[in-house]
C-alpha cells in the first residue's frame, strides 16, 4: 500500500483517452474521455482504486485534468456525474464547457 503522505501524479496518457492519477507508481485512478466528431472531450468516467478511497483524490484528479483541458483550449462535455458536479462548485479559468443538456441550472 502506498503512503497516504505521497503526493499524486496526474498525467495524460493520449493512447488511452484519459487522465491518469499515480500514486508513486501505482495507477490509483483515471478520469476517461472519448472525443466526439466535433473534436471536444466528452468526460465519460473518474475513477478511483477502492484501496485509495477517501483521499479527495477524485477531485485533484478530475482539477488538475480539467486545468490541463483548459491549457490546451479544449472543450470538455461534462457526462461523468463527477465531473459535472465537480464544475458545478469550481471554476476552472479558461476552460470551454459544453454542457449536455444546456447549462445545469437550465
């Protein structure tokens, strides 16, 4: 088991389509996407190991991706229910979002 004073380490792993969070080096969570026809990032799934629960490591991990979306001026669907409630409390300074259905508070 890794120790919980380890800091994680995201990382985009472009073959996989998602975002990876690694804890030294155990892949302890991901945050998926599938890029759709008009070449947006549809954010389909997060992730967490069970073993690495209750660390708030979903939400540094679902931050730190939409932070990397944002600096490469990428536009993200939010669909995963995490992340859509992750954005519906957080700002992320220049990301484009495209909600599914309109803006959530439609």
């Amino acid at each position: 088991m890794t120790d919980s004073s380890t800091t994680p380490r995201i990382t985009r792993n472009d073959t996989e389509s998602r975002y990876e969070l690694h804890l030294d080096e155990v892949l302890a969570g991901f945050a998926r996407w599938e890029t759709d026809d008009r070449g947006r990032l549809q954010m389909v799934h997060t992730e967490i190991d069970p073993a690495f629960t209750g660390r708030g490591l979903a939400s540094i991990l679902v931050a730190e991706a939409l932070s990397d979306i944002a600096a490469h001026a990428e536009t993200v669907v939010p669909r995963c229910p995490f992340v859509a409630k992750y954005l519906t409390g957080n700002t992320v300074p220049g990301l484009s979002v495209d909600w599914p259905q309109g803006t959530p508070t439609d």
